[in-house]
C-alpha cells in the first residue's frame, strides 16, 4: 500500500490492521471477535520458529572438533544462556537452560523483523491479495500473552512438584506470619497474577512503540527518511536484544523463585 495516495492517518491504521481469520466461518480479512485468529503473528512466529530450531539441529548434527564461524556462534550464545541460568537457578536441570535459550533466540528474532522496510512484506504479499500483514509477532499482545501465559503455566508446575503440600503452608504464612494468612494469601495471589502480565506487556509495549515510530519515519518525504531511519534502527537492535534479555531472565527469575522454598 502506497503512502502517496492515502492520509498519514489511513498509512498508520493500515500498518496496524492484522491478517485475520475469523474461527466461526473460517473467512479471511473478517473479524470474529474473541474468535478472531491473527494469521500474520502466527504464521511469521512459526516460521521463524522453524527456521531457527531447525537450524540449531543440523549445526548440532554437524558439530566439528575444529568449528566454523556459525557453530562458533551457537556456541558463544548456549554458553551465554547456560551462564545465565546458573548465575540465577542454583539447581541441576537440563530443562531451564534449553528454555532460556529457546526464548532468547525466538523472542529476539520475532522482535528483529521489526528492523525490515516497513512496506517490504505488506507490497510484496498485496502481489497475492493480502492486503493487511503485520511483520512484528512480538507487537501482537496475543503472542506476548501466549508465551507469558505458558511460562506462568510452568511456574505453577514447578511450584506443585517441587513444594507440593508446602505449597499452601507457603501461600497462608509467607510474609507476615499464620494469623495473617488471608493477607498472605491475597498478597500471594496478586504476586503470581503480575508475573505474566509483566513479562506480556512489557514485551508488547517496547516492541508495539518501535514498530509505530518505524511507521512515522516511513511517512516522513522520502529524502528525510535515511537520518533518523538509521538512528533508531541502530537504537532498536538494542532494544530487540535487551527486551528478549530480559524475557529469558525473568523467565528464570520465576522459576527459580517457583523451585526454592520461602
């Protein structure tokens, strides 16, 4: 979609409109409310999931004594990751550090297509009749939501499997004492409930914003688009970075908390 032939304002909603299937009739470009399906998150999220994780697997299927620049780089990353998780998780587990490194390295490449051309994907799938694509999986509150959700899912298992009946003791006198324990359990459940929806929506807030300001820059003349284009694409590979950072660390934080008694 062209900005030269539309308002500023139809430019940004159009950018912001999603590919979407409504579940009810299974009809494209239809919205079905709570049964509505947003195509582009799921089918950009998966791909990049495959093309990831597939990748991981045949560098680990061609591991070499002496190793090549890629597999000198996926090892740089799995001794990163697996330092991290045992600067916080003072535990034995293969699990946690193979979570950790999954988040990192899908977050961060969902949260890297927000460095493509803001029109690339859009024009070139509009050839085909899909007039609505958003690019950015991690700029769609359903998938920061989604990952929140199933990491908040693990915290209540590690919780049941390593407390067990500890676990209500915990809940009714942990912080302020037995006599409490209605305190202490509201507390502990507003505790448990922020969890997702600090790792959803700030995940979504930072990525949604560098998404919009990209769209702004993109409606700017053509001429004055490169300054601060480049600018913020160079700030936001930080961004990117530290915001899958910061995912993969409290993931473990929370878990950790989950697997140690009070």
């Amino acid at each position: 979609m062209s900005s030269t032939n539309i308002t500023a304002g139809q430019y940004i909603q159009h950018h912001l409109e999603h590919l979407t299937l409504n579940l009810k009739t299974f009809t494209i470009g239809e919205s079905g409310g709570f049964w509505t399906l947003n195509l582009d998150t799921l089918l950009v999220s998966t791909i990049i999931g495959l093309f990831i994780f597939g990748g991981l697997g045949l560098i680990a299927a061609r591991v070499k004594e002496t190793p090549g620049k890629l597999q000198n780089l996926v090892e740089i990353i799995i001794e990163f990751v697996n330092n991290a998780v045992h600067e916080v998780f003072h535990h034995k587990t293969t699990f946690i550090p193979a979570l950790s490194l999954t988040i990192f390295l899908w977050v961060f490449c969902m949260n890297a297509m927000d460095l493509l051309p803001v029109d690339f994907l859009p024009n070139l799938l509009g050839h085909i009749g899909i007039h609505h694509f958003k690019t950015v999986p991690t700029a769609d509150p359903n998938a920061t939501f989604a990952m929140s959700i199933s990491v908040f899912l693990l915290v209540i298992i590690f919780n049941l499997r390593v407390k067990k009946h500890r676990l209500l003791k915990e809940m009714l006198t942990f912080p302020f004492g037995p006599y409490l324990f209605p305190v202490n359990f509201a507390f502990r459940l507003v505790e448990e409930c922020v969890k997702p929806l600090s790792l959803a929506l700030r995940l979504f807030g930072n990525m949604f914003a560098g998404e919009l300001i990209f769209i702004l820059i993109a409606i700017m003349p053509w001429w004055m688009q490169g300054a601060p284009g480049g600018i913020w694409a160079i700030f936001h590979i930080l961004v990117i970075t530290l915001q899958a950072f910061l995912f993969m660390m409290l993931t473990i934080i929370y878990l950790s908390m989950a697997h140690d008694a009070h």
